[in-house]
C-alpha cells in the first residue's frame, strides 16, 4: 500500500499532465484562429467635399423656387423635379427654414414643404357659406 504522500503525488502528477494537455490544445486552437484567413474589413466611403456657400445658396434659391411652383411636395419630389440627390438638399432645406422663408410639415420621409415669402402663390381661403 502507497503511503498518502505518494498518493498525492501521483494525483498531483496526474493533474499537471492533463493541465499541459489543455494548455497544448488551447495553444493550438490560438494558432489555427490566428492563422486562419480574416475577413476583409468593410472601408468608409470617403467623406463628400466641402461645398461652397455660393452652391449651397444657388442651391437654395432653386429649390425655394421649386417650393413657389410645386407647393406641399415632398424633398424626393422637388429633388426629381430639380434633378439632384434629396441629401444634396438637406442643407439647403435647412437654410431656407432658419431663414423663415419655407415652413415644413410632417416628419422624416413625410415632410412637406411650402412657401412662406412674398413671392408664394397663396390660394385664396375659401369661406362657408351660411354663416
């Protein structure tokens, strides 16, 4: 009969041979994960140039003009009619709003837009009769 100190050697060697076995396994799983083919990574796009104020003022009064002939429409509407990208407009847009000459209505995709100045064509309110 062994006595307890050899026992727990054996024990003791037992536990260190499946622990570098784990460990070798473990070792190899790092180098078949690092020396697997990675993944392309997906690049930005680049950002867009600075446009100038000129363009974006340019811009601007186009699509008020726009807004004049064609009120109530939609920033995918005006942008087809003016033959520009709908984010192209966006600045614009918003330039125009501050500025108080357009007033928006909706949200998101659903905004309509309508004139505000001397220039809108405003349809005269019709009145109930009766009263």
């Amino acid at each position: 009969m062994k006595t307890i100190e050899a026992r727990i050697d054996d024990r003791v060697d037992e536990l260190l041979s499946s622990l570098n076995a784990l460990v070798g396994e473990l070792a190899l799983e790092a180098l078949a994960r690092r020396m697997a083919p990675r993944r392309a990574v997906k690049r930005r796009q680049p950002a867009q140039p600075r446009r100038e104020p000129e363009e974006v003022a340019v811009l601007a009064e186009e699509l008020y003009a726009q807004i004049c002939k064609h009120p109530g429409e939609t920033m995918v509407a005006l942008s087809q009619l003016m033959t520009v990208p709908a984010k192209a407009l966006s600045l614009p847009a918003g330039k125009l709003a501050k500025a108080g000459r357009i007033k928006k209505a909706g949200q998101r995709q659903f905004t309509r837009y309508f004139p505000v100045g001397q220039e809108a064509k405003r349809k005269p309110a019709s009145r109930r009769k009766g009263r």
